[in-house]
C-alpha cells in the first residue's frame, strides 16, 4: 500500500487530497479462464462492471459508499489487483476483506490465500 497526502492549496481555502491505493495479491488455482468467467459472473450479478480478459483488465464496483475502481493482472498462479480510485471511507483493509468475501461465495475455487 502506498499513499501521499495533503496538499493544502492556495490561500483561498483549497485542499487537495491524495489518497493510498490498495495492493491486493492471491494466489489462484485452476484454470484462469474458467475462474474469470465464474468470477465475472459473480461480480457482474453484484452490478460490477469488467474489461479485459483472463490475464489483465480494469472493473469498476459499487459499493454502500461509492464505486471502487481497478486494474487487475495475473501472472502464473497470482492474481494482483491494484485499486485505483476509492471512496475515501473506503480502507483498503475493508476492500480486501469484501474482496476475500467475494472470492469465498462466488469463486469458492479461486482463492489459496
């Protein structure tokens, strides 16, 4: 996880807030076509909104406090997903913990941890 913060502006009262990306890594078992295609489907029955295929893309899902954005990759048996814009009420422990949720009811077969 990394984060910059706070650049307090001009004078006149402008504030610009940079908030910390999440870095979520797992380990993946299966085939990654099939576990995309399971995942996706999941995902997209919770309104969740993908791009890309098996090996790389970006999603976009909601969440009660706004939409949380993303870029995933997978190389060999991991899956790394670098969220890229959040709701600030959002921690990045909250996203992987609703991310290790997600994996458990939707893609049982998906997640090594």
């Amino acid at each position: 996880m990394s984060a910059s913060c706070c650049s307090f502006g001009d004078g006149l009262g402008s504030l610009v807030l940079q908030m910390a990306d999440c870095e979520i890594k797992r380990k993946l078992s299966g085939n990654p076509e099939e576990l995309f295609a399971e995942a996706k489907r999941a995902a997209e029955r919770e309104k969740a909104v993908f791009q890309g295929t098996a090996k790389s893309g970006s999603f976009t899902a909601p969440s009660p406090v706004g939409n949380v954005t993303g870029t995933y990759k997978v190389e060999g048996d991991e899956l790394n997903v670098s969220i890229t814009s959040k709701p600030w009420l959002a921690s990045c422990s909250a996203i992987d913990d609703k991310f290790t949720e997600f994996l458990k009811t939707a893609c049982p077969s998906c997640n090594k941890r």
